[in-house]
C-alpha cells in the first residue's frame, strides 16, 4: 500500500462573526491554523485554495495528502485547535486514495494537484450500478473515448483519486487549469460521451483559485485586498 497515497479535501467555511473581530485577533487565528499547517507539510503535501467568490457555502479548501491516514487525522485535529477553526464549520470534505486506474496505463501517482495552474475544479463522482455489471472490456472501451476527449485538451490536468469504501462517494475528480472556459468546454464535451450516461452524481462542483496559505487566509478577512487598496490610494 506504500505506493499509495491518502487525499483529503477539506472545505471550510467561516463564520461571518469573525470578520467583525478586531484585526490583531484576526491575525492570530490565522497564525494558528497557519502554524498547524506548515507543521504538516515539512514532510507531507499540503495545498491551498480559495473558493471566496465562487461558492456561497465554502471560503477555503485545504488538499492534504499522506501515505498514512492516521497523519490525515492527527493533523485536523491539531487544526480544529486553531482559533480560526473554532469560527469555522465544514460543510463539505472528501476522503479519497490515489491507486491505478483500470481503464488508463498510466501509473499510479504519489500526489496529485501539484501543477502550478491557477485554478482547481474538485467534484465527487458516483456511476450507476449499472456501469459496474458491464464486462471490463466493455467499461474500457467506453472510456477510451472518455479519455480521448481529455486528451484533448492538454492545457488541463486531469486527477482521479478513488473513494469506495472510505467516504461517501466513489471517486472525488480534480481538474487544474489556468482558463475556466477551458475547463466548461471539456466538461460541455464529456457530457456528449457514452461514458456520461452511467454517471449518477458528479455534483457539487467547486472552483477554486489556487494561491499560497498565506495569501488564502488573508482573503477571509480581505486583508490583502485592503492592503493592496490603501496601497493603491497613497500612491
């Protein structure tokens, strides 16, 4: 199992309360949720992204990943510690595994979501039972054209990590891309494949901007943006 790894995506939302803190509380929330997380990725893999803007239920993604699943659940412990975790809730999280994909040569990756493209697109999939009862052969021939349509567009980088068993639903799937509309054209075209009629749900869908911790936790609270505005107005 060691040539796999352990995926968690980890959506919170804050409390609008916290915003109206004075600022150096603010700052101090955010040191220890910051804190928490470089801890983690001294030797694991850690990613961050905000959906602030593009989703009304979540503010910020956390990817971690491991090898080990015990590591996953030590560190959102440490992390529901923090003071900015206390304000915040989690409405949605998916747990997933990288392992080979029977339809594809590809081998299996160590990490997925490591390219430095600006944007991610994560949605849970689940495909109708009925998908499962057609021979192998016949699930990879319908995918080999699914897998064509992706191939053609190589400005996305496609990751498909694996649920059954673990969580909720069957495979959580992450797009990196640095144009949205590259990434509504695929999605548009998958929809015309044989393989998207045995999908059952492939929602929600979240688009989130890639950008340091630093960076995305300041966009809780708009600091770097009133940052850069008062900048702006001294000049």
């Amino acid at each position: 199992m060691s040539d796999r790894t352990f995926v968690k995506f980890t959506f919170f939302k804050l409390d609008p309360a916290w915003r109206r803190l004075d600022p150096e509380q603010r700052a101090s929330d955010k040191r220890e949720f910051l804190a928490a997380c470089e801890d983690f990725a001294e030797d694991r893999s850690l990613r961050a992204y905000s959906t602030v803007g593009t989703r009304g239920d979540t503010d910020l993604l956390i990817l971690s990943q491991s090898p080990v699943l015990e590591d996953l659940h030590t560190f959102h412990v440490v992390l529901g510690q923090s003071g900015l975790a206390r304000w915040a809730d989690v409405p949605h999280s998916y747990l997933a595994m990288t392992k080979p994909s029977p339809y594809s040569e590809e081998g299996v990756r160590r990490e997925i979501c490591v390219s430095d493209r600006r944007y991610l697109f994560v949605y849970p999939l689940d495909k109708k039972r009925e998908w499962y009862a057609l021979p192998l052969e016949e699930r990879r021939r319908i995918m080999a054209s699914h897998i064509e349509v992706g191939r053609r567009y190589p400005q996305i980088s496609i990751n498909t990590a694996y649920s059954f068993g673990i969580d909720d639903q069957e495979f959580v799937v992450s797009f990196e891309a640095d144009e949205p509309g590259d990434f509504l054209d695929l999605v548009q075209e998958l929809r015309g494949t044989e393989s998207s009629a045995y999908t059952q749900r492939d929602i929600p869908i979240f688009s989130c901007v890639a950008m340091s911790l630093p960076r995305a936790l300041d966009s809780l609270d708009g600091t770097a943006a009133t940052a850069a505005l008062t900048g702006s107005l001294d000049d």
